[in-house]
C-alpha cells in the first residue's frame, strides 16, 4: 500500500512540475490522467476533502489545493457537516459579490472616507467587512485569520487580509472567482492610522470613555486582541457588544492569539457554532484545510523533503522545539527534556546497552523518519548522534532529518516565511507529534494534521520539567490570552469552568483556553 501511495505521488509531482510550461490542452490531459490514477489505487483520492472545497479552481494554479490528500497516508477521519459545507458555499457567493473591485467594495470605501456616522436605524448594506492587520510570527497569523474568518462566517462580514507583508507569496487564494487581499490602496493603510488600544476609534477605548452608542455608529471599529488587551477588548464577542458592533460597516482587527474559544461564550454563535462543528475540537482542522493552500512554491518545497526524508518509513515522528528565551539557543536541559518525553512515551526507542547483542541487520524491517523543527540544528544533531553512535534498543533504524535551523525568527522575510510554512506542513504530515508549550506554530501544525500532540512543558528555571510532556486530549490551538471571565451572568466565573467543552489548555494547567470535544 505504501509504495503504491509513494509512485503515485512521485507520478503527481513529475506531472505538476510539467504542468508548469504545458499548453492547456496538454494540462488537461495531464490532470485528467492524474484523476484516472488516483481512481485505481487502492484508496480514491478526496480531493475536496469531504465538501470542505469546491472544484471551481485550476488545479495547475495551486497544486497544494487538491493534491494535499496524496501525502496524507490515511484520509482525515474528521469530515465536514453539512451545515459547514454549506455555510461555506454561501459564504463564497457573498465573498464574491462585496469583494474587491465589485461595486459595492466601491461603495463601502467612500463611505469609509467620508467617515459619516450612521444614525440609528440606518442600514448598512448588505456588504459589511472585517479587515485582518497582519502582525507578528506566521503561526500567530494563521491562527488569527481563521478566528477572523470564523467571526466573519458567523456574522456575514467579508474578510480582507492586509498583504503588505508575504500572504501572497505563502498561500493561495481560497475563495473561488474573486480575492482575499485587501487593495493596497485601502484608506485606513496609508500610514496615518496607529491601531493599538489607545486609538480613538478602538471599541475598547470607546467603551471606557463612553463614547459609543446606539444613536451614533462609526463607519469603522478596530478590535484589539493582542497580549496586552484589555477584558474590554477581549469581550467584543459578547451578545450585548455585538447588538452596537454588527452595525459598523468596517471593522479592523489585530491578534496575535487564537480567539475561537472565546465566540463560544456568545448564545446566538454558541448554537450556529455546534451545528457547524458538532465535534468541537475539530474547528481549527477543518478551517485550516479549507482556508490555507501553500502556493506553488512552498508546496513545491514540501513534496520535495518529503518524498526525500519521510515517505519511505514505517512511521513518523515529529518534533517541533521553540525556546522561549531572551537568550535563547541550546539548552541541555530541553534537551534531556525531549529525550525524556519521547523515550518515556515510547515515541522514540531506548538505546541497547552495551552488553546487548547486536541485532542482525537483515532482520531490521522497520525504519522511523524523525523530523525535527527548530531554529537550532543542535538538537536534532544530538538525536542523530545518539542513534548513529549505538543501536536501538527495539532493532529499528532511526532516521533524524532537520529542513533547516536559521538560528533567528526573521518574520516577513519571504523565503524564510515560505520555509517556516513548508515546516509547519511537513510537521502536520508525521503520524505523531510533540510541540513546544505555548508555541503557536506548534499549534498549527498538529491541528492541521489532526494530531493529538504530546506537549513539551515549558522549564523553569533552567530545569528539565517532571514529568516532560502532556497527551493532549485536544487538537485546538490554545487561547493563550483569554478573557477572565465569560459574557453577562458569567461574569465573575473563571472562563475556563462555564462550559465542559470550553477549559484550560493542557500545556498551560491553569490558564488559556481551548476546546475539548465533550465525553
């Protein structure tokens, strides 16, 4: 089964990359080739991945769309609802009618730059907007824009994402027959408007200066949701601030954290949220394959390493390291800590002592592939030592592979963002994983896979934590920053005790917030 799987994608990626000089005529051909192989193996290819995509796209244009499904090794058991599918479909229909270069974008614009209020009662028009500022690391920009395009699903906005920084040069367009970016030529991005909580028209700030209200609506609110917001900034969500928010034509968001958890506290989004993701740890997972198609490009990158490094093992192991350290580097502790984790939970084999026997090498059938993600090669060079230097213990034959160690975060970047991204897949791709605590680019990768991760603890004080990791019962992301308490009656109780399905993250004990499928 798996050589099978392993020609068939070898056969994709000669195809795609001929795809790239071919004539159309040749290109369906191709394509239509590409669909008859994929028919006979032994598992159909889904390629719209149970409803989640539509077919309305040339598949020349970004392969990552529909040929995702071909590296995965079993399909994802987690399927869209109907309700979802739908949801989406209708989204795409208004996408494309209020989005760029329609009337109606025309329209919404000037009347941002006439900036008139509307007074109570008016109509805002079918079109209304939500506007992502990008800002900070790859994985917080990714989780950020699937929040926003959630609140934008459950509202009927329209999301436009900033592209002054790389979001075109690292994904794909998602929706079919218009655009995602917000024009360059935005009003609000031109360099005299500094959104942060002290801006004037930050729903926040106006809340405490009481200087909105239901006689008198902006033409456009910035919602700030960083690590230094305010409960006022966090609790945009709830019913009573949705009734002023929902008449605000444009909205402008800036996030660094995942705030889905957080929409759940609403009771009009709680009941649209559970018929959209009966299974309620499967939100990010799903948004994410619907949402992000790494372009041309980063794909290209990440079938490469893949069918290099990955595609030929028994099994798979991913490892992502981020040290959150001012100083940050190698630590010895972190690393006795991985090896305590991986060993402790079987995930990788003891070595033999010495005085085992050597296993015959003709008996060795099985062979691990261990991916490692980290700024620092130093610790996948000592995993690869250990093994190279003494057998396992269980007789199997451990591969350690690293695609880079660039030593410095160097976000906006393009090629270092594209690399970052081709990890960030490579990762989701493993059939087991451990992340570091708190890192959100550990995040999306395992929930993009669907992985129940086992996360590293973050140390303190320069100690190997004990124990070293946690089984996550969850593939959320964690909001790391959440508000302290839930809407209205829920006010002065712990966020994380109102619902069962809404509670602390695993790798932060008492603080965060991520969603947990009911037992």
């Amino acid at each position: 089964m798996k050589i099978l799987i392993t020609l068939l994608f070898s056969c994709v990626l000669v195809l795609s990359i001929m795809l790239l000089s071919s004539s159309n005529n040749i290109k369906n051909q191709l394509l239509d080739a590409i669909a008859t192989v994929s028919k006979e193996s032994e598992t159909p290819r889904d390629k719209l991945l149970g409803g989640l995509l539509t077919s309305d796209f040339d598949e020349g244009s970004c392969f990552s769309r529909y040929h995702k499904s071909l590296l995965y090794r079993q399909p994802s058991p987690y399927k869209p609802s109907e309700y979802l599918v739908s949801k989406l479909r209708s989204y795409e229909v208004l996408h494309k009618r209020c989005g760029p270069d329609t009337k109606a974008y025309k329209e919404a614009t000037e009347n941002l730059v006439r900036d008139e209020n509307y007074a109570q009662g008016n109509s805002v028009g079918e079109c209304r907007y939500i506007v992502w500022i990008a800002g900070y690391g790859l994985g917080n920009r990714m989780l950020t824009i699937a929040s926003a395009f959630l609140y934008a699903l459950l509202t009927e906005r329209i999301i436009l994402v900033d592209n002054r920084k790389d979001v075109s040069d690292i994904l794909c367009e998602p929706f079919p027959a218009t655009s995602w970016l917000l024009p360059l030529d935005f009003p609000l991005m031109n360099g005299t408007y500094r959104f942060d909580k002290g801006y004037s028209r930050c729903y926040g700030t106006m809340l405490n200066n009481h200087a909105i209200n239901s006689t008198s609506i902006p033409q456009h609110l910035y919602l700030h949701n960083l690590h230094d917001s305010r409960d006022e900034d966090k609790m945009f969500v709830c019913e009573k601030d949705q009734g002023l928010i929902n008449k605000v034509p444009w909205l402008i968001i800036q996030a660094n954290v995942y705030f889905v958890p957080s929409l759940w506290f609403n009771p009009t989004f709680r009941l649209e949220l559970m018929k959209l993701f009966p299974q309620k740890d499967t939100v990010f997972h799903l948004l994410s394959r619907y949402l992000f198609h790494p372009t041309n490009q980063v794909w290209g990158m990440v079938t490469r390493y893949y069918h290099a490094h990955l595609s030929r093992a028994d099994e798979t192991l991913g490892i992502q390291i981020r040290v959150f350290r001012k100083n940050a580097g190698y630590f010895q502790h972190v690393m006795d800590q991985i090896v305590g984790c991986t060993q402790r939970e079987k995930l990788l084999p003891e070595l033999a002592t010495q005085e085992a026997p050597q296993v015959n090498a003709s008996s060795v059938t099985k062979v691990k592939a261990v991916l490692v993600t980290s700024l620092y090669p130093e610790y996948s060079d000592n995993l690869k030592s250990m093994f190279w230097e003494r057998p396992s213990s269980t007789g199997e034959v451990v591969e350690v592979n690293q695609p880079s160690g660039e030593r410095f975060q160097q976000t906006d970047k393009k090629l270092h963002d594209q690399k970052a991204l081709a990890e960030i897949y490579l990762l989701s791709l493993t059939d087991k994983i451990v992340t570091s605590a708190r890192s959100t680019f550990g995040y999306v990768a395992y929930s993009i896979g669907g992985l129940k991760p086992w996360l590293l603890y973050q140390p303190r004080d320069l100690t190997t934590p004990d124990p070293p990791c946690v089984r996550s019962t969850s593939m959320e992301p964690c909001y790391l920053t959440p508000p302290s308490h839930g809407c209205e009656a829920d006010w002065g109780k712990n966020s994380g005790e109102i619902f069962p399905f809404v509670k602390h993250c695993d790798d932060l004990v008492d603080d965060g917030l991520s969603l947990y499928d009911e037992l």
